[in-house]
C-alpha cells in the first residue's frame, strides 16, 4: 500500500477528483495555499494498493497540466523588482507528488459488529 501526496492548484481539483473516482480510488482533498504567488491549492492524499499506483500517478499527470498566467496586481508589485518591465508571467499548475509507502492501513465505517 501506498499514500499518494499530490500537491495541485485549485483549477485542477476538480477534474482530478472525478478521474480518481472513475479509477475506483479515494481521495480526501486539503485546503492549502501556495507560497509564490498566495494563491490557492488543494492537497489531495490517496491511500493506493501497489498494483493501482501507477493508474493514480497517470489521473494526476493527465489532469493537471501547466499554463501560463499573469499574477494578480498585488503580487506583481512584489515581483516587479525582479522584472523592472512590470509584466510578468509565471508558470502554474501541474503537480507535486510524493508517494510514501505505508506500514499500516485501518479503515473504520462506524458498523457495531458486536
């Protein structure tokens, strides 16, 4: 078993998820935010079997691609320093990834057996 950490910009969520649920694979989304440009990110944590890791990886890597995008103008202010012309453009989405293997699995669905 594994845990796949993927880490992915709030446009891409969506079409990530629904892909994991076509796989059959579950998924708990995290709210986060992304330090660079302070804009918003989702962590998406799946608990995998071995023999689906290579299918998770494929849903992230089909799903969340890169684009270029201007920052909003607070942020440029910032960056403008960097780049005295005033326009900027960054690089975003695409994904973080870490696959973790996991020791121990327990899953509870709140049924009293007793």
């Amino acid at each position: 078993m594994k845990l796949i950490v993927a880490v992915v910009q709030d446009y891409d969520t969506d079409r990530l998820l629904r892909a994991v649920s076509e796989l059959s694979l579950r998924a708990t989304r995290i709210a986060s935010t992304g330090g660079f440009l302070r804009t918003g990110n989702t962590t998406v944590l799946m608990g995998v079997a071995d023999e689906h890791v290579a299918s998770g990886l494929e849903a992230i890597r089909r799903t969340c691609c890169s684009r270029v995008e201007q920052p909003a103008n607070p942020v440029v202010g910032d960056l403008t320093e960097w780049y005295p012309s005033g326009v900027v453009e960054v690089t975003v989405g695409g994904a973080v990834v870490f696959v973790v293997p996991v020791g121990r699995f327990e899953r509870y669905d709140g049924v009293d057996d007793g």
